[in-house]
C-alpha cells in the first residue's frame, strides 16, 4: 500500500509536467489545413506556366509555396520537372517568403518581401527595421522532416504547419481577394528580382492580386532593392 501511495504522489507531482510536455507536443505537431487559398494541382499548373513566361534571371526553376491567413502551409508545388531541378533550399526559402508577406500584409495594404529589403539594412532612414529578419525563426522540424519523395507533392510534409521565417528580398506577396488579405505566396528558386517577378507573373495568373496598396519592388541599389542580373524584365517593378 505505501509503495503503490508513493507512486501515487510521484505521478501526481509529475503530472504538470507531462501535461505541459504534452501540449508542446501537440502544439508542434501537424494541424489540419485550414481553407487554402490555392489548391495544389493549380498552384502546379501555374507556377509552371508563370516560370515558363519569365525571362528575367538565371532562367532556373522555382519552388512555391502557399500559406492561408493564420500563416499555416497549404499548399506546395515545384515548377521543374523533378523534386531536384530546382535549388532544394528554396523549398524552405519560399514557405518563408509566404509567412513573412502573409504576416505583414494587411487588408488594402499589401506588402512584399522585396519592400522589406531597404528598411532592414543598418541605418536605412524613415522606416528602421534593422534586425526584423531575426525576428521570427523557421521551425526546423516543420520545414525539413519528412520524406524527401513527398516535397512538392500534395501531402508535403510542410503541409499543415506552421514553418515561420522572415525573408527580406524579393519573391513573397500576399494573395488577396479584391482588398481583403487571405493568405501569402513565396516564390525562390532563382535571382531574388526574378523570383519576385515570377511570383507577381503568378499571383496575377491566380487571380489573387490586391485591388489597393502597393506591393511593387524598387530596383535602385542605393535606397531600394539591389538589382539582380538580367532584371529588366522583371514584373511588378515601380
């Protein structure tokens, strides 16, 4: 009887612990998508198209990658041929991209990533962001766990989480319906310029460009944007 009290108490004082272990463990684990804004065999089809149509950068291929409003990936697809014709760390780049134009754009008032790049370098006048790249890390267990064969595919195993990052350069928009902010799109794969252009190309393809707002990039080395080799064809440019 003492033995079995004892054990008693032992489990009792350990039990917040477990319960709060517990809760990070569901927390941290995959959640049923949500609505997705796009779905995955038309996120496929038209990044393919988008990537097609684009000449500007390396002419590389590109991953992309959708979230909906709560910042939850939902959809992912890749524009080459194979899971490896496009650089295997942009699957990653692109979820980030998705999170950070999804997290800062507003209703009527979109913001993409490339608009983030001069307002967090050291110094930069009138909008000091320095250090906001820092300010939301990825989830290493969301982004990269899984099977290999399954990135780009439906069930992708970034499906239904929550990845985060903050990418400052160009290549994630926030997709809309007329003023109303639904979700984000990143694009990487290729030149910071070009991702941005093929996903402006994409997000138009998509039917999913604000009515309001600005999300333009700024290619102007000294206060904007750098620019990136074979830009000037790039899309959504001020």
């Amino acid at each position: 009887m003492r033995r079995l009290l004892i054990s008693g108490g032992i489990v009792l004082a350990l039990w917040p612990w477990v319960s709060a272990f517990s809760g990070r463990l569901r927390a941290d684990a995959p959640q049923a998508p949500a609505e997705c804004p796009v779905s995955h065999e038309t996120l496929g089809v038209q990044v393919s198209a988008a990537d097609a149509a684009d000449s500007t950068g390396l002419n590389n291929h590109y991953w992309a990658v959708v979230v909906n409003r709560a910042g939850v990936v939902c959809a992912v697809a890749f524009s080459g041929p194979a899971i490896d014709s496009q650089w295997l760390l942009s699957r990653q780049i692109a979820a980030a991209k998705a999170f950070t134009a999804n997290g800062l754009s507003l209703d009527s008032a979109p913001i993409s990533t490339a608009q983030l790049y001069p307002w967090v370098q050291p110094g930069a006048p009138g909008n000091p962001l320095f250090g906001l790249a820092a300010g939301n890390p990825v989830s290493p267990e969301a982004a990269y766990e899984g099977p290999f064969s399954n990135f780009g595919a439906s069930n992708d195993p970034m499906i239904g989480r929550r990845v985060g990052g903050t990418i400052t350069f160009g290549g994630g928009l926030g997709l809309y319906d007329g003023t109303n902010a639904i979700g984000g799109l990143g694009l990487s794969g290729d030149t910071a310029c070009a991702d941005h252009s093929t996903a402006w190309r994409l997000r138009s393809q998509l039917g999913m460009a604000p009515t309001a707002g600005n999300d333009k990039i700024t290619l102007d080395n000294a206060g904007g944007h750098p620019h990136c080799p074979n830009d000037g064809g790039t899309q959504g440019k001020n």
